[in-house]
C-alpha cells in the first residue's frame, strides 16, 4: 500500500480521521511525531471508531504505560516515552499483544525498532500549525 497523506485543521478533524481509519487498522500501528502533534487526539477517534471506547475516555497512558480499550476486541494504547532501555520496553510483554491479533497503538514505539514487528503500520503526525496537522499513513510489510 503506497503511503497517504492527510491534514486536519483542528482537533475534531483529527479524531474524525482516527474514526476513519479505525476501520482499515489491525496489528501494531506505531503513531511518531512531537509532543503535542496529536498522537492521543487521533488515538481517540480510532478507539472509538472501533466500538471499543468513546474518545472522551482515551487519555495518554504515559504514567501507566498501556491503557486497554473494550474486552470483545480490545484496543491496546501504549505510551513509550518514559522508558529509557530496550529491557523496560521487552518486560511490557508488547510480543504476547502482537501475537493476540488485537490493534496496538504505540507512541514513541520508533525508539526500539529492534522490538517491533517488520510487519507494521506507521503513522507520523507533524505539526504544521496550532491546529493544523500533517498525518502520513505507510504499511510496512
């Protein structure tokens, strides 16, 4: 699949985009960009796109590491951005989440490529403006 590009032009925009491609996601799906170029804002409108959460509930898990989203088919949101060692990322047991078939959605994931599966979707998000965003889709295989 070639790679895409989107702009929003505010936070709405991004979580209606989010809902959109909720319904092509699967496997571990890493989100890149700064902080503040809405990572959690697109998070939000793919869990709720899913059915597993409504987006006023999706937070940052950047205290608690990973935060899970409906039980039928879960939505795993982790937040990577504390973790300084390939160790402390091996002993979240990320392995056993790609294996259950479930979407992972992993901020600052990029840090420890060596951990990654080859088989991924990439998200980077740039911010162009307060409001504006840049959003590029790629699947890697």
């Amino acid at each position: 699949m070639p790679s895409r590009t989107f702009h929003t032009n505010s936070a709405d925009e991004t979580v209606d985009l989010g809902r959109t491609l909720s319904r092509e996601l699967n496997g571990a799906v890493l989100l890149i960009g700064n902080l503040g170029a809405g990572k959690t804002t697109l998070t939000k409108g793919i869990v709720e796109g899913r059915g597993a959460a409504t987006a006023d509930s999706v937070s940052s898990p950047t205290f608690t590491l990973i935060h899970q989203y409906g039980e039928d088919n879960p939505v795993f949101h982790i937040d990577l951005y504390r973790l300084e060692e390939a160790r402390q990322v091996e002993s979240l047991g990320l392995d056993d989440l790609f294996r259950t078939g479930a979407l992972v959605l992993l901020e600052w994931a990029e840090r420890f490529p060596s951990l990654l599966p080859a088989e991924r979707t990439e998200i980077r998000l740039r911010t162009i403006s307060e409001n504006e965003r840049e959003i590029t889709i790629e699947r890697l295989t």
